[in-house]
C-alpha cells in the first residue's frame, strides 16, 4: 500500500490554495497602505489563480488524464 504525504492530497492541495490566498491577502494591505498598485494587482491574481484552481483540475485536467 502507497503512503502519500499530506500535500499530494486533496485536502493538501486545497491547504495550498489557503495559503496562497492568505498571502495575497497580506500584499494587498501592504499594496495598499503603501500605495502600490503593483501589489494589489499581484496579490489580486493569486487569489484568482488560487480559487479557480480546483474547478480546473477537477473538470480539465483530471478528466484529461483519465481518458
């Protein structure tokens, strides 16, 4: 039997996700009280990038591989 570590799991990957939303969620306050507008716009793609990343793979890449 295989053992897989937390992180090539689902709940793992969805962990990352957090992460990376918690992130961006700190360099848009930064973005914002310092009055950059280039953090807000990086901060602003990562949690974009990070809540359609399990749709994605769900639907796109997953149904790809099982073919």
């Amino acid at each position: 039997m295989e053992q897989n570590g937390f992180f090539q799991t689902k709940a793992g990957h969805l962990t990352i996700a957090f992460l990376v939303i918690a992130v961006a969620f700190v360099l848009i306050v930064t973005g914002l009280q310092s009055d950059g507008n280039g953090l807000c716009t990086v901060g602003f793609l990562m949690i974009v990038a990070a809540m359609l990343y399990s749709p994605v793979k769900v639907y796109l890449i997953d149904r790809m591989y099982r073919k």
